[in-house]
C-alpha cells in the first residue's frame, strides 16, 4: 500500500560529528488515509548500527510524497569508510510494527 521510491542522503559523505539527514521519497496506492512510521538505521564500514530514527504515527494520503528526516550526530566510535543507510515505512498492528513494504538499502560514505 505504501512503498519507498527512493531515499536521498542531504550530502555524498558525512563526517565524525556532522548531523545525519535523508529524504524519504514514498508513494500510497492506497485511496484511505494510512498511518505510518518511518525507520532509518545508519551502519557503518564494520556493519555496526550508529544512528537509528523513528518518526510517526504520519498520516499518509494517496499520491507520492516527501518526508526529511534528520537523525543524530555520527558518533566518534564510527569506522569510517562506506557505511549503508536501511530504511522501512512501517505500521502497528496487535501491538506489533510490520512494514509496508521492503526495506531500502543505500550506500553513504563516513569519513573523519
């Protein structure tokens, strides 16, 4: 019903003490209005999660629209190097999050 199109970081690379900022492009298929969260774990070179986000309930109307989300700092413990960023549009069901849709994986680079 809800689907990621895409998720654009603010910048290429992102270094030890800058703020973590991403565009989440989505789109609702969906003609009923739909709350959402939406989920964004930042990893590093070592696969060792630095900053994670979550944003809702939004509530999401149909067409294809934009959210920004900015996240922590980078943490001085990052390694360094090419890091990925895992994003998910999620809703609460029984108590539980499911996701709408697959999760979006994109590479950042993390630098000193």
């Amino acid at each position: 019903l809800i689907n990621i199109v895409s998720v654009e970081p603010s910048k290429d690379a992102f270094a030890i003490g800058e703020y973590l900022s991403f565009k989440v492009t989505y789109n609702s298929i969906s003609h009923q209005d739909r709350e959402a969260y939406f989920s964004i774990v930042v990893y590093d070179e070592l696969q060792v999660p630095i900053a994670w986000f979550l944003v809702g309930p939004i509530t999401v109307h149909y067409g294809q629209d934009y959210i920004i989300i900015e996240c922590k700092t980078v943490p001085k413990h990052t390694f360094v190097g090419m890091g990925h960023v895992y994003t998910n549009i999620l809703y609460n069901k029984d108590g539980y999050q499911l996701q709408y849709c697959p999760q979006n994986v994109i590479p950042i680079g993390l630098t000193t």
